[in-house]
C-alpha cells in the first residue's frame, strides 16, 4: 500500500482486515518466548483480534466505550486495541511506570469499562482501585504468572476472553466483519493523554483519520523504502504513547514492516543484536544511552582499538563536515571513509544492532545536536523527526541522507504548518486531533481560528527548515532581561554520556544554574576504572572526583553556549528520578516537571544563588544517605 489519500478513507480495523485477508500466511510480527522467537501470521493475528472483539462484546463492550490497556507491549496489547476497535470501542493505553494516583485518575477521567492488565505488577496498581471504579467491570490479564492467590470476581484472563469469543464466533460467525464495515474514518479511534507536565494529563481524542494520514502516511513520506521495501523493527516503547502504538500497531497494515516484542523491555540491547532491525525509531534518551555505552566500551578498549576509534573519526568528521556544507567530497576522502566505517564502526553498529538500520529517527524530545552527529560519524543516518499528539504524528522532518544536526526539517505533506506572530508552531489539516475528552475549554485554548497551536517556538532558517527554540511556556527571562531557551542548555549537558537529566533555572536569576542527574551506569563504570569507591548512588554523587568529572562536562557544554547561556553553578541530585515514585518531579515517560523539580530541590537551587552552599549539599546527601547497619 502507498501513503496516499487512502489512507484517509479507512479505519484502522478496516485496514487491519483487508491486510489479513491480502497476506494471510505472510509474517505479522515476532515474539520472543522463553528464549525463542515465534512467529505469528497475519492469518493467525485476525483470528486472535476477532476472538478478542467478541470476547469484549460478551463482557459488554459497545461502540464508544472506553477499554483501558496497561502494561508494556506485547501481542495482547495490539489484540485489546484492535478488537476493541472493531466493535467502535476506544482505546487507550496507561504507562507501566505510572503511580497508583495517576492509575486511578486514568482510569475515572477516561471512563473505562474494561481494563486489560499484561501482567501481576499492572493488577497490583488496578485492583485496589477497582471498588472506587462502579464503571470498570473487569480486569482482563494477559501473563497469569504469579497471579495463582489472586482469587477475585473482576479478574479474568486474556486465554478466557478468548474462549469466550471463540464460543461467540461459533454462534454469530460474520458479526466481527460487520461491525468492521459500519466504522468511520472520522470517529474517534483511541485517546492519548498528554505528558501532564504543567498540570493534569489530558485525554488528546484521535480519529482513525488523524493518525492514518499524519502518522503512518507521513512516516511512509518521511521514509519512502517503508512504501517499496520489507523491513524489520523492535517494539519497546510504552504503546500508550502515540508514536510506538502506531509504529507497532499500525505501521505494517499499511506498510510490510514485521515488529519484534523481546522478552522485556527493559532488555533492549539484546533484541536489537537479535532482531537487527532496518527502521528504528526511538526517543532522543533511547539514542543518547545507547552512545553512552559505546563510548565507555571504546574508552576502556586497548590502547591500539581507541587509536584506529580516534583516527577513523577524524577522517568521517572531515568527510561529514563537509557533506553538511554541500561540498562533493573527494574521491580520496569517500575512499578513506568507506574503509573507516569497514574497519572501526561496522563493527561498533553491529554490537549495538544498527548495523542494517535504513532508517533510524529521533522524536517524541529534542535531540541534542552532538547526539545526532555522534550517531552519523558512526554511519548510522539519524535524522529528527518533530511530531505531536494533537497534530496527530508528524508535523516536520529531516529527511535521510545524513543532514545537518540542529532543525527538525520540513514539513510533510499532510498538515499544513506556519508560525504565529510570536513565533509559536501552528498546525492544521486531516492530522488535528477531534479535542480532548470531555474538556472544551481546553480544547478551545488549543485552537486558534482552526488551526491547533502546539505550545512550542520556533524559527525557520534560510533552508527553509524549521527549527525548535523551545516550549512557550519554557523560555526564561533572566534578571538582565536576556531571553533563554532552557532545552537548548539542557541538551547540551545531556549530550554528555554521564549526564542523563538537566534541568536549567534562570527565570528572574541573574545566571543559569543547573540540577543534574547522573548516568548512573556509565559514572559507576568511570568510577571503577579510576579507582573511586562508593557504596550506592548516593555516595558516587558525593565523589569529589565524581563531582569534577560532570565540572568537567559542565564546562564543555558551556563551549558550545552563548555566554549568557553558560551554566554558572550545578548540584548533583543525590537520588534518583523515578517516575513510579509520586514524589518524584517526572512524568511517566520521564519527562521533567520544572515546577515541581524546583518546589522538591528548592533548598539545592536556592544553594546555588546563596552562600553556606556545601552545607546544604551535605545535608541532603546525609538525609538520603542509608542508615549504618548497628
């Protein structure tokens, strides 16, 4: 299938059901099961979501009620969303990492009638709130593994669902089809709430359309081998979040893409050495750890391995210099190029399992420029995607073909895009969400005289390409009266491998100060290689040696920084960030609430504008530091 108007006169159940009719014993998806992978055919993946469908309808479900999915993804996750879909239900996902507050809010602001739980530690965070939830009739659990005391009325598991709709299916055997057929492209498909870094999550309404045209038509305009070509990709991201439901739910109805599930998210390394994937698309902390790894591996590699690393990045660093100012390269150069990329970062990529990526993009943040450079020399062509929920996916592009760190590209096809007279994004078209669930005013803030205002500033330079300033509600002024854009410094202390959060303040300061969290992994390696003990986290951060390691970071970010952007003075957090703990300034998908990361550290801030500074420091490194054993 192409990425053409099509797209926009079908719903994705319909699009689902005209793939598994088209290539029924070709391969749907791979999932890796007690160390093997299984394949699962198109056939069989229709079989699983028709029973799903029925299953929900036996249990109630009806065209626009709200089925809830938590957990990470894994087949079930893709069959709850379709079935559900089929009968007009909508869908929406919660994180895996959210806290039991946030579970609960989900779960009343969305009016769930059925919650599909993956696995024991998803039902631990939905049942105690299933008394206070009289319209939630049911928790459907797809890994029954260590659920054998669970002995309640509302739970039911994913194969008994099944059983149920495959006994359905006896009695009314066209009636999934049917419900197929009545769908409208314009209905709302599922919600996604956004991030609540300014104040409670928001349920974004997506239509099929929405995401059929901005999301998956638009990353078929983005990549065109997704269009001609089979490719090979690896689900790990939260599918509540609309970019990985998409690329793994969505993206190979229309396009032959086959997603691989691992084992756990969490080893991702592993599935990406196993699956070798050839379009990978990853948020921008996703693509810095990875970098993170491969360099603390080249620095503690032998003497003759760092000297061929050294050498063979110079020579990609002139060639790419170049290619970035649009000059041909020299025949000499391209040679000296090839072999480096032979001889040194072949080798590199295929540890880390990019060696046969086509397409490898960054979104859902900004990308520090470093990062993205830092990824090309290794001959792997990152280029940064900007999308967003409202706008339904994509809104602008770098196209491949190793292009200039620092912009976000063009924008595509679909939506339309210019700026407001303060700079900030707008958007409109076929992509723009239907509005947030049961909240017009927010909708109406959102809009403006029909086009969808995404919250973000920007500039276009004199390509033609659009390029992120920051969040609107983000920019600083400082007590000078200069303005800064805080994710500009921020990504440049995070392009650093033992740097992996900052949060900058300089609002009415008369300097930026900075709060940062260390890579935990990739500092307590740094750590012992150098000699430096430590017993936890707490103590690492309390290194001197440690301290003058990120000073040291510190100041070559600051390179990089007009001066008025320097940072001036930074703390440690002597924790760290979890965004399973509700005291914690984060977002489930990590991102950072300002507000409250200031009101949690005020102390270490104000520390920083203050004299007396080391014994604040001290005192919140002793407060969290464990208690000695008697």
């Amino acid at each position: 299938m192409t990425a053409d108007g099509r797209l926009g006169s079908v719903t994705i159940p319909q699009l689902f059901r005209e793939r598994c009719a088209r290539t029924p014993e070709a391969v749907a998806f791979r999932v890796k099961e007690f160390g093997i992978y299984r394949e699962v055919t198109w056939s069989e993946y229709w079989e699983r979501v028709r029973q799903t469908a029925l299953g929900l309808l036996e249990l109630g479900v009806e065209a626009g009620d709200r089925v809830a999915i938590m957990g990470d993804p894994c087949p079930e996750w893709c069959y709850a969303d379709l079935g559900a879909q089929a009968l007009g239900a909508i869908t929406y996902g919660i994180y895996s990492t959210s806290a039991p507050s946030q579970v609960r809010y989900l779960l009343e602001s969305g009016g769930a009638v059925v919650a599909v739980a993956q696995d024991q530690e998803a039902v631990d965070k939905i049942l105690p709130l299933a008394a206070g939830l009289p319209g939630l009739r049911q928790i459907v659990v797809a890994d029954t593994r260590a659920m054998f005391f669970y002995r309640d009325p509302r739970l039911m598991t994913f194969a008994e669902l099944l059983e149920a709709g495959r006994k359905r299916a006896e009695r009314e055997p066209g009636l999934v089809e049917e419900r197929i057929a009545r769908g409208d492209p314009g209905a709302v498909a599922f919600l996604v709430y956004t991030s609540g870094t300014s104040g409670p999550p928001k349920p974004a309404m997506i239509s099929h359309r929405n995401c059929l045209t901005a999301l998956i038509g638009a990353m078929g305009e983005v990549c065109p081998g997704l269009v001609t070509g089979a490719h090979r990709t690896v689900s790990f991201l939260s599918m509540a979040h609309i970019l990985e439901r998409s690329l793994t739910a969505y993206l190979p109805l229309a396009y032959d893409a086959v997603p691989h599930f691992g084992e756990d998210v969490e080893q991702l390394s592993e599935t990406l050495v196993e699956a070798q994937p050839t379009f990978f698309c990853g948020v921008p902390r996703v693509w810095e750890k990875i970098a993170s790894h491969v360099l603390v591996g080249v620095g503690s590699s032998s003497w003759l391995k760092r000297q061929a690393y050294r050498g063979a990045m110079r020579v990609k660093r002139a060639a790419l210099q170049r290619h970035w100012g649009g000059t041909r390269l020299s025949l000499g150069l391209r040679a000296l190029s090839w072999a480096c990329h032979q001889l040194v970062f072949r080798h590199i990529l295929r540890k880390v399992g990019f060696l046969q990526v086509r397409y490898a993009v960054a979104t859902g943040a900004p990308l520090p420029p470093q990062v993205q450079a830092l990824w090309q020399l290794w001959g792997v062509d990152l280029i940064n995607l900007y999308g967003s929920t409202e706008a339904g996916g994509v809104i602008t592009s770098q196209r491949p073909g190793f292009p200039r760190p620092g912009d976000v590209g063009i924008p595509a096809s679909v939506n339309s895009v210019r700026l407001g007279p303060d700079g900030e994004v707008l958007v409109g078209g076929p992509g723009v969400f239907c509005g947030y669930w049961q909240n017009d005013g927010a909708t109406r803030e959102a809009m403006e005289g029909g086009w969808l205002r995404v919250g973000e500033v920007a500039e276009v330079d004199g390509r033609g390409t659009l390029k992120l300033v920051d969040r609107k509600r983000d920019i600083m002024v400082t007590a000078g009266g200069k303005n800064l854009a805080p994710t500009n410094i921020e990504n440049q202390l995070k392009s650093s491998p033992y740097v992996s959060e900052a949060v900058v303040f300089a609002d009415g300061r008369r300097y930026p100060v900075a709060l940062i969290e260390i890579e935990a992994a990739t500092v307590s390696e740094w750590a012992r290689a150098h000699g430096v003990a430590y017993t936890d986290f707490a103590s690492l951060v309390g290194q001197p040696r440690v301290l003058e390691l990120i000073g040291r970071e510190v100041s070559q970010a600051n390179g990089h920084l007009a001066q008025v952007e320097q940072v001036k003075k930074f703390r440690l957090l002597p924790k760290e960030l979890d965004p399973e703990n509700e005291d914690d300034p984060l977002t489930p998908t990590r991102k950072v609430k300002r507000r409250l990361m200031y009101e949690r550290y005020r102390d270490l801030v104000e520390s920083m504008y203050a004299e007396a500074e080391s014994r604040l420091i001290d005192a919140e490194l002793a407060r969290l530091a464990p208690e000695p054993h008697p």
